[in-house]
C-alpha cells in the first residue's frame, strides 16, 4: 500500500495539530482498502487550557456519523482524557451509560457523539491514534489459525487481540492485555476480525505505522489474487430485476433501489460452484453487518422462494440469537448473488445500495484470498448478532436513513434538462428519489451525473432511443415506479391555412407520438413498480384551444386522449395515469425577456400584468407545476386515474 503522506501538505498544519489529525484522516479515508463509508476512526491527545487558566488533557477523537474521507476539526469530539481513562476500570458498563459519561466527558456540548471506540483510544498512552478496517489484515485474521499466521507476517511489534465485540467490551479486554505492556516496542494492534489499531508520536509516525503493517499483510494476500474468480457476464434480463427489486421492497416494507455490480470479479464470483455455501459464511468485519446484514441472498431463478427462504433463514437467526429484549428487523436481503450476472445491492436510497455494493465487493474479494490461504473463517453469527443488533449500530443507520416521501422511488422525467422537467427533477430528488433524467440536449449527461441520477440523451421521436433510455434507467436502479412525460415542443405561430406538412408532422410526433412511445416502453417495468404512475404534461390549450396553434392544441389533445385511454388499460396493473394542464409557464427557455416584452407589447399591458394574467392573478412557474406532477404521483393521488387537473392560475375559459 502506497503512503499518501505529502510532507508540503502536512506543512500547512504545523501550527494546528487538529487540522493535522483530520488532515491524516482523510489520508486513512481515501484508501477504500483501509476503511469504507464511515468506518475507522482516530484520535490525538491535546493540552488544553480551561476558563480557569489550567491545563487539562484533552482527546479529540472522531464523532460518530462523520466519515474519514472528508473529516474537518469540528468532526472530533473534546473529552476529558482522565474521565475517559477512569470508565474502563469499571466491571460492566451498558451503552447508554458509556454514551452518557462520554458525553459528560466532552468540553464541548455541540460536539457530535465521539466513537464507540473512544474508551480503547484513551488507553493507548501515545499521542496519535488511527484505527482502520484494513482488508489485507482482516482478511488474514478471518482464517483458521489467524493470529499466528499474522504474527509471523507482521512481526512480534503487534499485540494481538481476540475478537471482543466493540465499544466497552473491546476496551475492558484491551485495558487487560496492555497491563504491565512495554508499549515503545509496539507499532499497532490488531484486533482479530474487526481491524487494526496503530500508535505514535507523531500524525506521520502512526500513518506509516498504518501502511507498513498493511503492506506486510498485502503482500501475503497479493500472493493469491489469482485465486479471485473473474468472468464476463450476460447483462442481467431487465423485467426478472425489476422483479426482484420490488420483491425486496415487499419484504423490506418500504421501496428499494438496486444497484447490479457485472463487474468480472462479481460475475466470476457468482459462477463458482461453492458460492451459495462460501457468500453465506459470514462478513470481512463487524462493522459491516448493519449495512450487508449477515449474508446474501444467492437467488436460484424463483424470485418469490428465494425471498421466503431468505426471511425464513433470517428469521431462524434472528430466534436462535437474540434476547428478550430484541425486536426484529426486517428480514429482507441487502444483497443477492445472481448467477452469471454478478451481485445486486439494494437500499432505501441510490447512495446506499452503492455503499452496500462497494462493502459487498470487498467481501467477496475477501473470503476468495482467505479461502485460498488457507479457509475463509469469519466471524460466527452470535458475534454477528450482537454487532447487527447493537443499540449503537442502528443508530448509526437511523442517522443516515431519513425518509422523505418518495425515498427507495424510481423516476423517469422527458425534456428534463430544462423548464418543467428540470423543476420535476428537482422536486423528486428533493423527496428522495432516484431520477433518471431524459432529454433530446446530449448535455443532460454532464448535468445530472450523480449518485442519484442519471442523465440519459434521448429523442423521443426515436422508439429505439426511448427504449434504449427506459432500459438504461431500470439498468441503473433496478425499477420503475413513476414517469413524468414531458418533453414537448412549441412551435411559432401559424395558422392552418399556412400549416406545412413538416411543422406539423414534427409538432404532433413529439407532443402526442413521443408521449406514446415513452409510456409504451415503460409499461413492462412499471408493472412491477411500486404504487407506479405516469403523470403527463398537456397544456391549456387541450380544453381553451387558441389561434395559431393548431398542431400544438391538437397534439396535446391526442396526448390527453392517449393518457386517457392508457388509464384504463394499465389500472388493472395497478398503474395510475394522470394529466396536467400548466398554462402560462414564463420561466422556461423559450420564453425570452425579449419574448415576454413583445407580447406584453401586444396586448397593450406589463410584462408583470402578462405573467399573472389569470383568474387568481399570480405567476406560475416551472417548480408551481413540478410539485404537482410530483404530488400527482405520490401517496396523496393514490386513488385518482385517468384525471385532468389544471395549473394555470384559473383560466376563464377552462373554468
Ligand atoms: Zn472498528
């Protein structure tokens, strides 16, 4: 493993030792190998001086729900070392009492929640602490004889700990084994199925303590790499994940998004004879249960058996492991081997199924070199239990996991790079869910590349470019729940005496064909949707026609037919359709200060007067039609299909 250390960088926080300890945090952070998404931590001892001018030592040790990778000084909680100190000599101590007295240790109330670690770092007398989940290391520690074999790779400057469960336990055991230690002949700790502890005088002395053991552990794994099996994949058949995606939002109760991983690694995993048995073995660390749960789900081709054996199992660990005092999670799987596919990752948002993704790529890279070691043996499912079951853990996990009303949703919006669509983008990632934006500007790629986005360049005059996008969408997510039809055109003035063919060939085959071709290709997908619906964007014109937009009015009109006749073919399916009339949307590209001043012009009045021409008087924007195609398709219009609903401010005319 290669040092990150940059000596001009560390520079910069000479004066500032905090600064320093989140700067060498963030080195740990960067490493994948080393920790992954939240976990690790590490500390620094600090004098400080009080309001009463006295000195007191202080460690500043990482708070909880703060991730190495981007960690600040604020990211450290302030604790009174000797309070600290004093809690591991205590026989017992339960987790709310160990958070309550960390809590009364910290000099500073605003200070986030200091790590269950903290107590184990108070009792490391060095200055500089960093605790990781290193691969390599654990890897090797979860196989038959672990310990020796570590020894012998990493020489006699580690303390070896047994596995204890982590927080006071941990601690206690440490607190033991350190008593009477000469500590200037160790370089770290490791701590058996979990990870490693390094120490010293110095930010630097304690990283490239962490390096160094890592790349003694490292060489021994890279000796077997080739044991990791690797083959190319069939992409997965798109209608069985959108099924399997809602079987796990059933079984999790609430929906999920999923993310396939087809890398070779993943499919030459999923193809190995031995793979139900080895991916059910157990995980690389503890710290990992909360997010992969105990083991995959290894699907065999019935989606809805494998679920129920799953839950079954699930449930059987859950009775044979847990005290009174336990209630159940939810049983459904976090991940899924798919044979000649790779793996599938689900979470309540599209960051986390790739956190879960990410965890379960390490883990099966994991039990492959362990296995080829000598036997992949990780931790029993008792210790598994206790740590998935953990007050603290799932307090971790509540933190990460709000629930906005349509987080685990999938979405699909035309015409999103900009006006109504962009605005819908928005308004449904703001309610939590995963977007897949369309639009004819091959810019909407760099625009809406996220975690929870995609952007996709589709024409939908094109049947194969709408189905290539619908396919890319559920490719991405694993679903569909709800499409928002938008794109559209507006075409210059023009009376049919003027009409040519071109104009309106083009008019009526985005306004009302492209709207077909989008529902058509979503129709399989979103019959495994969950509470799926098509909201379609018309126009005013449908019932208060005007002028010189005949090919407009009349395209829309057949949209709002099309949209009529779709509710009554897919209700059985479940599947809601409805249409929204926006009239007077001056915040869109086409609508020019230019544009504006001349019609204003026109009519003898204001821009101001123009834009709130309507029954109410007030201006309606992109986002005023947005949260209504948004709510159109959310829980509130559960029961409403096939409904035209206006959002134009009262029209005269339509009223
Ligand atoms: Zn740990």
């Amino acid at each position: 493993m290669k040092s990150r250390w940059d000596n001009d960088a560390a520079r910069e926080f000479t004066d500032d030792p905090l600064a320093l300890r989140a700067y060498s945090s963030r080195l740990l952070g960067a490493d994948p190998n080393l920790v992954l998404h939240g976990g690790g931590n590490t500390s620094v001892k600090l004098p400080v001086e009080n309001l009463h001018g006295e000195s007191e030592e202080i460690l500043y040790v990482k708070g909880s729900g703060w991730d190495l990778a981007d960690i600040e000084p604020p990211g450290f909680a302030p604790l009174r070392l000797d309070a600290v100190r004093r809690l591991a000599g205590l026989d017992s101590l339960d987790d709310t009492n160990m958070m309550r007295s960390l809590r009364a240790a910290s000099i500073n109330p605003d200070a986030p929640n200091p790590s269950v670690e903290t107590i184990t770092h108070a009792l490391i007398p060095h200055q500089w602490v960093d605790h990781t989940h290193a691969d390599a290391i654990v890897t090797i520690s979860n196989t038959p004889n672990g310990d020796a074999r570590l020894l012998e790779v990493l020489g006699d400057e580690v303390l070896i700990v047994p596995y204890a469960m982590p927080g006071f336990i941990l601690a206690k055991l440490v607190a033991e084994l350190v008593a009477g230690v000469d500590w200037s002949r160790l370089d770290g700790m490791i701590l058996m199925n979990h990870g490693v502890f390094t120490f010293g005088n110095t930010a630097q002395e304690s990283y490239e303590r962490m390096i160094a053991l890592v790349t003694r552990a490292e060489c021994v794994v890279s000796q077997h790499s080739g044991s990791i099996a690797t083959a190319q994949g069939d992409p997965p058949d798109l209608k069985q994940l959108a099924e399997l995606r809602r079987a796990v939002s059933t079984a999790a109760g609430f929906p999920q998004v999923a993310r396939v991983d087809s890398s070779d690694e993943a499919v030459g995993f999923s193809l190995r004879d031995d793979v139900s048995e080895i991916a059910t073995r157990g995980g690389l660390t503890p710290d990992h249960v909360i997010h992969t749960k105990p083991s995959p789900m290894v699907l065999s081709g019935d989606v809805e058996s494998d679920i129920a054996d799953f839950q079954r199992e699930y449930k059987s660990y859950f009775g044979r492991y847990s005290a009174a005092d336990h209630q159940i999670l939810d049983a459904a799987p976090r991940w899924a081997v798919w044979r000649g596919v790779g793996t599938v990752s689900f979470g309540p948002n599209a960051g986390r199924a790739s956190v879960v993704a990410d965890i379960a790529g390490h883990n099966i890279t994991a039990a492959q070199i362990a296995d080829s070691i000598d036997a992949w043996q990780p931790l029993g499912p008792q210790d598994l239990f206790d740590v998935e079951y953990w007050v603290l853990e799932q307090a971790k996990l509540k933190r990460i996991v709000s629930s906005p009303p349509l987080q685990g949703k999938i979405a699909l919006v035309t015409g999103a790079a900009s006006g109504i669509g962009a605005a819908c983008v928005c308004a449904l990632r703001s309610q939590g869910a995963a977007v897949a934006c369309l639009d004819i500007d091959g810019g909407v790629i760099e625009q809406y590349l996220g975690v929870d986005t995609i952007g996709i360049q589709c024409d939908v005059t094109s049947s194969a470019d709408v189905d290539v996008a619908v396919d890319a969408t559920i490719g991405r997510f694993g679903g569909l729940d709800i499409v928002i039809s938008n794109a559209g055109t507006f075409p210059a003035g023009m009376n049919i005496e003027e009409m040519d063919d071109d104009t309106w060939t083009k008019v009526v085959d985005v306004n009302m064909s492209g709207h077909m071709r989008v529902i058509r290709a979503a129709t399989p997908y979103l019959k495994f949707g969950i509470d799926p619906a098509i909201v379609a964007i018309a126009s005013k014109n449908v019932p208060a026609p005007g002028p010189g937009a005949a090919a407009y009015s009349a395209a829309k009109a057949g949209l709002t037919q099309l949209a009529r006749v779709a509710a009554l073919e897919l209700g059985e399916l479940g599947v809601r359709v409805n249409v929204l009339h926006p009239n007077a949307v001056f915040d869109t590209g086409i609508w020019t200060e230019e544009v504006l001043q001349n019609r204003a012009d026109h009519y003898g009045i204001t821009v101001d007067q123009y834009k709130t021409n309507n029954v109410l008087g007030v201006e309606v924007t992109s986002k005023d039609v947005a949260n209504l195609a948004v709510a159109m398709a959310g829980p509130l219009f559960s029961r409403t299909t096939g409904a035209q609903l206006p959002v134009d401010g009262g029209n005269d005319r339509v009223i």
